[in-house]
C-alpha cells in the first residue's frame, strides 16, 4: 500500500539525515500528511455543496466558489506534499542504484580472485602466460573504472530502530542528499508563495473578496456568500500554513549544517598532506 511505501522510503532516507532533516521528516509525514489525509477529509468534505451566495441566479453558487477557491485547499495540499516527497523517493532510488552498483562490484573482484586462484593452480601445465596477462589487466582495468565512477565507499554506522545500522556512504550519495534538501527548499518556497495568490491567507468568516459575478456587460454586482464551518477551515488552513513556514526554516537549517560540515571535511582533508610532510631540518650553523 502506499503507507507501506512511504513508511519504507522514510525509513531508508532518515539514515541519511541529521537531525534536522529528521524532525523535517517527523512534521511532514505525521503532522502534514497524515492529518490531511484523517481530518482534512472530513472538515472539507462539503466545501462546495455547502457554499452559499445570497441570490437564486443558476450557477452562481458555482462561479463565486471557483473565485473564492481557485483550488480545493485538499488538493493544493496534495499537490505540496507530493512535490516535497518526489525529493525524498528520488534519493531513495539512487541510493539503491548505487548500493547494487557496489554490490556488482564485489561480485566482479571475487570473480577476479578466483579466476586468479585458479591460474595460479594451472600454471605449471602451461607456460603461455602472456594472454592470461592481458586478460588479467583488462578485467582490473574494468574493476578501476568502475571505482573511480562510484568514488570512495565509506560505511558508517547510525542508530535507527532502536539498533545499529550499518549504512554506505559515497561522494555522490552525499551530493544527492544535499540536492534533495535543496529541491525541498525551493518546493517549500513555490508552494507558500502560491498559497498566498491562490488564497490570500483570507478569513473565512468574512465574505470573500472576490464574491462577484458579472450581472449584465458593464458591471459586476457583489454578491455576499457565505462558506461552512468557517472558524474551523480558517484554524485548518493557519495550521497547514504554519507548519510549511516550520518545515521551510527546517529545510534551511540542514542546508546550512550539510555546508558546514563539508566545509569542515574538506579543510580536514586539505591539512592531512601538510602534517604528513617531513619537517625540514634546520643546518646547524657553524660554531
């Protein structure tokens, strides 16, 4: 089912995160999409047919709703988090491909080490070892190859689900993180800039502002409607709101905290070289 699924890419994806991109994780799934999916349901489930406008003109009802609601809030909301978890699955992938592309590595080194063993067993009955030569360097040029495309594998160990988990780290994985909470970012951006032109942030409470509809060819006459359970939709909606103003601050952090410690990796790696060279002696100078 789809929880199942969601449940599995967070799982994998959270190894990856630091704390920040966790609690990310936390407010997305549970707080946003879940009480979406329960109460968002049930408080908007009779947005349009409950929608009221103070005049019996056929259609009405319909125009002013699709003026006050360009959108069912419901389904702009579906549209964010499907767009912030498109990220998160996307890494999820990856990181997959490059956990099979290792995998197949191994394979081919073992295969290597075997065909090795076994050219070494029969190398006493024949003395044509050239070709074994070329074949040999032929398949760890492959192997090399395939090493430098993968870069450095580095396990690392996290704790997850109550235990250690071993995880594999490469230059690339990291970089795909770093680019999901980018994309993330600039969803969380997209998604309230549009909130606010689609919705205005309006209460709900007050007749809409653009309740109108067009009553003859020169004018527009403004018509009142009127919107059910108005108190709870707006509650509903500065909920939502609030927490994408969170879940954005969030985002903003982790980029700052993944730019800072590579920052830090790589000044590590820069000083490494200088610490290892020999001092220089100095000359003894003459008595």
């Amino acid at each position: 089912t789809m929880w199942n699924i969601l449940e599995k890419v967070s799982e994998q994806v959270s190894l990856y995160a630091t704390l920040t991109g966790q609690v990310w994780y936390l407010l997305v799934y549970l707080f946003r999409l879940i009480v979406v999916v329960t109460i968002g349901s049930s408080v908007y489930s009779d947005e349009q047919s409950a929608f009221r406008c103070s005049t019996k003109v056929i259609g009405c009802d319909n125009v002013c709703y699709d003026k006050f609601a360009k959108i069912s809030h419901i389904r702009f909301w579906a549209f964010q988090l499907l767009a912030l978890s498109a990220p998160v699955i996307v890494f999820h992938f990856y990181t997959i491909h490059v956990k099979g592309r290792i995998e197949k590595l191994k394979v081919k080194e073992q295969e290597a080490i075997e065909r090795e063993e076994q050219y070494q067993k029969e190398l006493t009955k024949t003395e044509d070892t050239s070709k074994w030569g070329v074949i040999r360097n032929s398949v760890n040029n492959k192997i090399q190859r395939r090493k430098s495309r993968i870069g450095k594998v580095r396990p690392k160990k996290v704790y997850a689900n109550t235990q250690l988990e071993e995880i594999t780290l490469t230059r690339g994985i990291k970089v795909a993180y770093f680019l999901s909470v980018l994309t993330r970012f600039v969803m969380e951006i997209i998604f309230l800039f549009l909130a606010y032109d689609l919705f205005r942030f309006a209460e709900y409470p007050h007749t809409p502002n653009d309740g109108r509809i067009v009553s003859d060819g020169n004018s527009d006459a403004y018509i009142p409607c009127w919107v059910s359970r108005p108190w709870e939709k707006t509650i509903f909606l500065r909920y939502m709101n609030t927490l994408s103003v969170i879940c954005l601050f969030l985002a903003l952090a982790e980029i700052i905290q993944i730019g800072i410690r590579g920052g830090l990796e790589l000044a590590k790696k820069k000083s490494k070289p200088r610490q290892e060279l020999p001092r220089r002696r100095k000359p003894s100078q003459p008595p």
